[in-house]
C-alpha cells in the first residue's frame, strides 16, 4: 500500500511535466530528427529513434483530441513499421522516397496549428511551439523534393552529383527561410513549383505566427 502511494506522486509529476512541456518536447524532437536525416546517411536505429521521439511527442501534445490523436498516432505507427521493415519489402518508389512522412509531417502540422496558435496564456511555450511546426513544414518539403527527384533525376541541380536526403533537408531550409544560396536549382517544371510554393508558405507562416501572437498579447492586454 505504501508503495502504491509513492508511486502515485510520481505518476503525476510526470503528467504534469509532459503536459506543461508539451511543445518544448515537441520542439526538442524536431530538431532531433532534422538533424539527424540531415546528417549524410544516418545510421537506421538513430533515424528511427528520432522519429520515434516525434511521433511520441505529438500524441502527447495531442492528448485531449482524440481525433487527431488517433489520426497521429496511425501514421506515426506507420512510417515507423516503413522504417524499420522497408529493407525487406518491395515497395513503390514514391513509398520509400518518404511520401508516407510527407503525410505524417503534414498531419502533425495542420493538427497542432490551432492548438499552437490558441494557447494561452502566451508564455515561451507558444514559441517552441511555433519553431515545431516550422521545421514540420521544412521536413515535409525535404521529403516532397526527394520524392519529385526520384520520379525525375533531372529535376535538381547542382555540381556535387545526386542529391540525397541530406542535401534536400538543407535546400528546403534555405528555401524555407528565403535564402536560396543558389548552389543547388529547382530546373524541373514539379521541382521549381514546389520551391516556390515552399518559399510563400514560409514567408505567410512567419506573418500568421507574428500576427496571431500579437493577437493573444492584446487579447491578455484586455483581460487585466
């Protein structure tokens, strides 16, 4: 009985703990992931414990909405079983080139933008929560060029040879942020509306997430 009673605090700062922290976790297993398939193959067990981080993460941000819960976690489930076990069935190019993630970051993303921008009160968590879904929108674009590059190799360019994952994971960034060093080019007609559309939706995402933060400091303004 005693021991019961102890474990029982435990269980509960531990709730506590992923609840309060939910998107900073969120945003610590994004940064995880993009990092390590950014980094030139990867070894599998780490990418795959990576994504594990983040499909973990995003059911426990989700926890009261079981729609969308559900909806993550079974995509999550999936990718992960792709991961682990893709080696050894044969599977359709665009399935192996990371269109199933595509979905998965996707998902994550227009789930957790209305719980992000609606938090309250606005407190640092807002932010780490924000900066999730930004690197959400650049992994599923990496993921998307990989894809466009398997269906058409001409599609990109640039002077070190084929582009791999990694090499995708940073032009999406560069092109996320408006950057475009330039080192690597968008020539195929998918390719290049892909970049630009990239290139829009990082630049509306930064607009949205500025307004709507205002509008949750005014709101707070009010209330006192």
């Amino acid at each position: 009985m005693v021991r019961l009673l102890s474990i029982q605090p435990r269980r509960c700062f531990l709730n506590l703990f992923l609840l309060r922290y939910r998107f900073r976790l969120l945003f610590a297993s994004s940064v995880c992931l993009t990092v390590i398939v950014g980094w030139p193959q990867p070894p599998k067990w780490l990418e795959l414990g990576a994504l594990l981080l983040l499909v973990l993460a995003g059911i426990n941000t989700l926890r009261h909405r079981q729609v969308f819960l559900r909806l993550v976690g079974t995509i999550g489930t999936l990718n992960l079983l792709l991961l682990a076990f893709g080696n050894w069935l044969t599977l359709p190019a665009p399935i192996t080139n990371g269109l199933a993630l595509i979905f998965l970051y996707l998902a994550l993303f227009f789930t957790l933008f209305r719980r992000v921008t609606h938090e309250r009160p606005v407190t640092s968590e807002l932010l780490y929560g924000m900066t999730a879904l930004y690197l959400q929108i650049a992994l599923a674009f990496a993921f998307g060029y990989q894809v466009i590059g398997g269906f058409w190799p001409d599609a990109f360019y640039s002077e070190q040879g084929p582009l791999q994952l990694d090499d995708f994971i940073y032009f999406s960034l560069t092109t996320l942020t408006t950057l475009g060093y330039g080192d690597i080019h968008a020539i195929g007609p998918a390719a290049r509306l892909l970049a630009v559309s990239e290139a829009v939706v990082g630049v509306l995402f930064i607009a949205l997430a500025v307004a709507r933060s205002l509008s949750l400091l005014n709101d707070k303004d009010e209330s006192f």
